[in-house]
C-alpha cells in the first residue's frame, strides 16, 4: 500500500515515536543512529514524510531509495544530505528485501536555536535546498571529521545540562555546517566532469534561449526556469557556478543577455527601444539601466562607439 498523504512530524520526541526510538534525552536536538531505527512494514513500501526541524544526515541503505522532489537516489553508498524544515521527502523500501541502514542523522528543533547567532545563518546555507541528488559526496577522512564533531554533541546533551551547554553544542553545529560548506566546495572543483557538463548546457541553453523569435511575450529567463530546465535545485546551481566563475546564476543569464544586445546594438539599425522588446524587456528604460550597469555605457553610446 503507498501512502500518498505526507506524515507530519511536528517534534523530535513524535519522530523516535515513530521510528521505534526510546524518548529522546533533550526535545530539542537528538543524534541517532541509523542502525537503531525500525525499518518501515512490508505493507507500506513508501512513506511520505514532513519534518518541522533540521535533519542532517550521512546515511548508507541497501535496498531502500528515497525521493526529493521528483529525483530518487540510491543510498547504497554513503552520502550526506541535509533538510529544513517543510520540506517533502518520501523513502521507499522493497519489501522482500532485508534492509540495512548505517550512518547517523542529527536533527534540530528551531526552538533550539532560538536567541542564537546561528538561528539567521543557518538560513544562508544554500544546500539546505539542495534535491537529493545533489547530495554530499565525502571521503573517508572528511566523513571522520564531521562523525567527532557529531560525537561531541552528543556527549554533552547526554552530559548534565548547565548553562554552558546550548552555546557549546551550537558551536558544534556552526563547526558541523562550515566543515560541510567546505566540502561541498571541494566537491564543485573535483566533480569536473559533471560540473562542466553544467557549464556547458547552461551556456547551450541561454544562447537558444536569446535567439528566439518569441522573447516580447516569454520573457526574460528566470533563475528557477534554468534550474528547471538543467535538473539542478536554484541554490545548487548558484553554488555551483559561484565556485567555478566566479558568478552567480542571475549574473550568467545577464552577461548572455548583453552580449547579444551588444550584437544587436552593433550589426542591426533597429532602436534600443525594440532591441530592449526583442529581448524580451516590458520597458525600455530597465534594459538601457542594466546595460549601462553592466558596461559602463548607455546603448546608444555602445552604438556610437562603432561609427
């Protein structure tokens, strides 16, 4: 039987419910490992989930795949991924198969992190919003790193509770997401293959884009149609190009965007008025702003340049 409707999960004590988990030693914060956890019943092969709190995790499944959004991945071998809360993720298990999980998931409630530094910056890690199938790929010395770091917080929520406790386990966290920030960045430049792959389809795909006939009533491209369009989470694909040029995703679709103007401006007789419609602007006056933020020059300074 496949359950379609989403299981909300509200606390970190409701989640080692359902999991078959003893109660949690702090409501607030748990690491878990995977081996403990009481695998789904043969008769729903497919559970949907939705949790109200951080989970991040590094996980190795046999004969289990889970799906994010609309892309499933295999965890036969090791992977981290993290998640924020809200976010829909489904794990689906062969039933006539013994299911073996290894790996730890350290959850955070939100409330955890109330009145902290961390409780804003935790929202400006980008791979919080990353699909499944950009998950962290680490090497054995990168996974040892992150497991001591996820040692110490355990023992000191299971150590007695003072005041120092909460700013000592949130240093951990910070040490944890920048440790993770770090190795994603290293796994941008050594995926070479992969990533410029992407490079390479995103140029393809925004030189097609600006040689339509039909951009007056598309548009200009938008940061998430590209994502869409190349199979990559917004946020992964910004990551992913900040590291390897230097630019973000909104600034490659403008570089592409001026330089065709720059043709058009430079081998057309047309007015910027209709090159700016031909490129998809609704006012004249937005493409001669950006143009001109771009290169220093209004278009028809660009234009006088050549005569």
């Amino acid at each position: 039987m496949v359950n379609k409707q989403p299981q909300r999960i509200k606390s970190i004590t409701e989640f080692h419910q359902v999991r078959g988990l003893t109660k949690p030693e702090h409501p607030l914060i748990s690491v878990i490992n995977y081996s403990d956890i009481i695998i789904h019943s043969p008769d729903q092969p497919v559970t949907n989930w939705i949790l109200d709190f951080y989970s991040i995790s590094i996980k190795r499944t046999s004969n289990a795949k889970m799906k994010y959004g609309q892309q499933d991945y295999d965890f036969d071998e090791g992977v981290m991924f993290f998640m924020a809360p809200g976010q829909v993720f489904s794990v689906s298990v062969d039933p006539n198969s013994t299911i073996q999980h290894t790996g730890w998931m350290l959850l955070i409630h939100p409330d955890f992190l109330w009145n902290t530094s961390l409780a804003k910056k935790i929202k400006q890690y980008e791979y919080f919003d990353y699909s499944v199938h950009e998950a962290l790929f680490l090497s054995d010395k990168e996974e040892t790193v992150l497991g001591n770091i996820i040692q110490n917080i355990e023992q000191e929520y299971h150590s007695n509770i003072d005041k120092f406790s909460q700013d000592i386990i949130i240093s951990q966290i910070e040490t944890l997401l920048n440790y993770s920030e770090r190795y994603y960045q290293r796994q941008f430049i050594t995926r070479k293959i992969t990533n410029h792959k992407t490079l390479d389809s995103l140029e393809t795909l925004l030189t097609e884009y600006f040689n339509q006939e039909d951009l007056i009533s598309k548009g200009l491209p938008t940061v998430q149609y590209i994502a869409d369009t190349l199979n990559i989470s917004p946020s992964y694909l910004t990551g992913l190009l900040k590291v390897l040029t230097g630019q973000s995703t909104q600034q490659h679709i403008h570089e592409k965007l001026i330089e065709k103007a720059k043709e058009k401006l430079s081998t057309t007789q047309l007015s910027v008025s209709e090159i700016a419609y031909e490129l998809g602007f609704e006012h004249p006056q937005s493409f001669s702003k950006l143009f001109k933020n771009k290169t220093n020059l209004s278009p028809l300074e660009f234009r006088q340049s050549f005569n």
